[in-house]
C-alpha cells in the first residue's frame, strides 16, 4: 500500500548536501567567531529541517552559457514548463501603470485581484488567498495543517513541493504508488490515516502530465473523512481541453475541507512575477491567511494578474500553441519509438533510456530540458512544449542525441 516517511523529497538534487550530524565540530569554524563550527550552527535546526534536500529548479539560461560558452540568445529553454510566448502585453502595460506607486506596500488584501478571481470564478471573496505563485498556497495548506505527529499523502512522482511543504512542518510523509505514472486514488484513500490531514492531488501532474477525470476527483474529495484537507492543485488546468475542465471552483461550496489551487505562472505568463490563488470556503481561507506574509504578493503581480486574468486573446494563443506543440512532440516520439506519457499540461515526459548522456548533449546543442533522476526516473526527461521553433531546435538536438539523424 503506502510507504512511510520518503529517504528525500524528489525535488532535491540526486547528491545534494545534507547535514546529518549536529552539534560537536567536525566542520569549519565560523569566520568570525571561532567558537563557532558550521555544523554547529546546522545543529540548530530540528532534524526534519536538516534533512531537507533542495529543489532543483530547472537550469537557468545564463548558467549554461557560462558553463558551456555558449550565446545566450541562442539557448532555448524547454525546463520549467513556463510560458514561451512571454508575458501578456496587457499585463506589461498593467506593470508599467503601477510601477508609481511602488513606494508604497501592495494591498494586502489585494482587492482588485481577488474582485477580478472571485468575477471569472463565481465566489466570494472571502473564500480566496492570493499567494506568491501557487507553490505559496501549497506551502500555507501544510504550514496551517500540519505539525510533527501528524501525516500528509501525496503520490509517488507528483510535483516535488508537496514532499517539502510537508517535510518543513515536521509531519509524515505517506507517499503512494504511482499507476501508469499518475495518481492512484484508491490507494491514496486507503492511505489516509487517523493523523493525516493534508492530502495533495495534482491534475494534471508534474512531472508526468497525467490527468485524472474530474467525476473520479469529485468522487475522492467526497470520500475523503473531514479532519483531512484535500489540495487539488490545477496548475495547468488552462491547458486541458474544455470539455475536460473540472468546475472546481464550484465544488468548494460542497466540500469544507477542499482547497483548489490555481496559478499564473504558466497559461498566463507570469511565472517571474509569482502570482497564485487558492480557493476555499471562508472557514479554511482563514487559516490560510493565519499563516500567509502580510504583504505576499507584490504590486506589480496584482496589477500584471488582474490583466492577465482579463486578457482572453492571450489566454487562447497559448492554448493553441500549447495544444500543436504537444501534438507535434508526442507524434515525433511515437516515430522515434520513444515511450512517452500522454500528456495533459504544458510539458512531455519521454523516456530516452541513458537521460544523463541525452541531457549532456541537448546542453551541448544549447538545450535545456529536465532531467527527473531526482524523482526517481532516470530513464525519462521532462521537455516543456516552447515556440514551434524551439520544439524543432529540440527535436533535432534530441535525434543527434540519441544517434538518429
Ligand atoms: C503541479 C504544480 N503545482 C504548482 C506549481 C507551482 O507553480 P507556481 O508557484 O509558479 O504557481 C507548479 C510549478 O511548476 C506545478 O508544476
């Protein structure tokens, strides 16, 4: 069934350091005062703290060009499932209107942004959180739940934040075996426990793409017993197929323990601003903002967000740029012979067979993909779905990889 607490999360490099003994020397004295040993200070934090591995974002462009003297402008970046059309020119215009009033603190409340969500949503605004991109949200879910003694459970090789969010607060991991590369959600019932109180379901999930249909969630959060807090993070849910989009947003005035997550990162373009929302009944909104910074969303991403969320023309070219990039990877993989997993968000996982020999040489070539050893895949990449020129650069890159030009 489940397994227990996890060795790492999966959103930390392979060999990232780790402390693990505390106190009593052994390392470097501190610079500036000698009585200090780095490992001393590592002693500080509990053991649930020093155990945390990193997250490993995807490689940064500039990173590349220095490390392989490679042009900048000729890099294409396929690794964090971002937006490759850029931000919307509406909300640019939005940005550059509020940049006069940076001196001041955002509204912390973020008003216009939340009328604007709970407009295109039908919900109060009593029942939304603005966070710091969605991962906020995620991380108000565990920090508002969870505390050592209790569990959270989430799915083998779903998106690495839930393992942290959870590992941070001190609480269990119960991760539960993947099927087919998605969610399990029987299994994921069955795995609850008296001390659980978070549960994280991703549709579709990172970094495998899979899609769970939106009767069969309903029917989980149903099931799900009262003291435990269902996430349903819908990060890429502007990218699914209309016909396949929960309403979600709507299921929340049934279900008192569901948060639903949404994110402008991705269809909207915002990834850099870090604007996401959650939304759930005014009880559990509270809590929340309990533990939610005054001032987490800045200025310039409410006003950027509230444009975006406006801006339907946007909204529709990524869909459709999303939609023939997807279309064109998943068939150029079926002609390469390569394993792929049908994919419903803005990304592919493809199953290269020596992923650390392919990604050396995609880098070499000035592609940037993500490896996803780190979630225990060794064998896979995860490539985002770019500009159609960029998904050539990388389709060609790919076959020079793997020797098949
Ligand atoms: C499934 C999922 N949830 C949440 C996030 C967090 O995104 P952000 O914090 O930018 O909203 C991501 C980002 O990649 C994701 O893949």
């Amino acid at each position: 069934m489940s397994t227990t607490q996890p060795p790492s999360n999966p959103g930390a490099a392979a060999a990232a350091p780790r402390t693990a003994a505390a106190p009593a020397g052994g390392s470097a004295a501190h610079a500036s005062d000698p009585r200090v040993s780095d490992a001393a200070v590592a002693g500080l934090a509990p053991a649930y703290v020093r155990a945390i591995a990193p997250y490993q974002a995807g490689k940064p462009i500039g990173e590349l060009a220095r490390e392989y003297g490679i042009d900048e402008r000729t890099i294409v970046k396929l690794a964090s499932n971002e937006n490759p059309l850029g931000m919307p020119e509406s909300a640019r215009l939005a940005m550059m209107a509020a940049v006069g009033d940076l001196a001041r603190y955002p509204d912390s409340n973020g008003f216009d942004l939340k009328a604007a969500i709970a407009r295109r949503y039908g919900v109060a605004q009593a029942w939304l959180t603005l966070g710091n991109g969605s991962n906020d949200i995620l991380e108000l879910a565990a920090h508002a739940m969870l505390q050592p003694g209790l569990s959270a459970v989430y799915a083998q090789y779903s998106f690495a934040v839930y393992a942290l969010a959870t590992q941070e607060t001190g609480a269990r991991a119960i991760v539960v075996p993947a099927r087919d590369h998605g969610h399990d959600l029987r299994a994921m019932r069955a795995a609850i426990v008296p001390d659980t109180r978070l549960v994280f379901v991703a549709n579709p999930n990172n970094p495998t793409g899979t899609f769970l249909p939106p009767a069969e969630v309903e029917a989980f959060v149903a099931d799900v017993p009262p003291h435990v807090v269902v996430v349903l993070d819908e990060a890429y849910n502007e990218y699914l197929e209309p016909e396949l989009r929960a309403d979600s947003a709507q299921w929340v005035r049934k279900y008192p323990n569901l948060i639903v997550s949404r994110t402008f990162s991705k269809a909207y373009g915002l990834a850099g601003l870090r604007v996401g929302f959650g939304i759930a009944q005014p009880a559990l909104t509270d809590l929340l903002n309990r533990v939610r910074q005054p001032f987490n969303v800045n200025s310039m991403a409410q006003a950027a967000a509230v444009a975006a969320l406006g801006d339907d023309a946007f909204l529709a070219r990524s869909y459709a740029m999303n939609r023939a990039g997807l279309d064109l990877l998943q068939s150029e993989f079926e002609k390469l012979g390569l394993p792929y997993v049908k994919s419903y968000g803005n990304f592919v996982l493809v199953r290269v067979g020596d992923a650390r020999a392919v990604n050396e040489s995609l880098l070499r070539a000035g592609v940037i993909v993500r490896p996803v050893a780190n979630y225990g895949l060794p064998e896979w990449l995860r490539v985002t779905v770019g500009l159609p020129e960029e998904n050539r650069r990388f389709l060609a890159a790919l076959k020079h990889a793997l020797g098949r030009v």
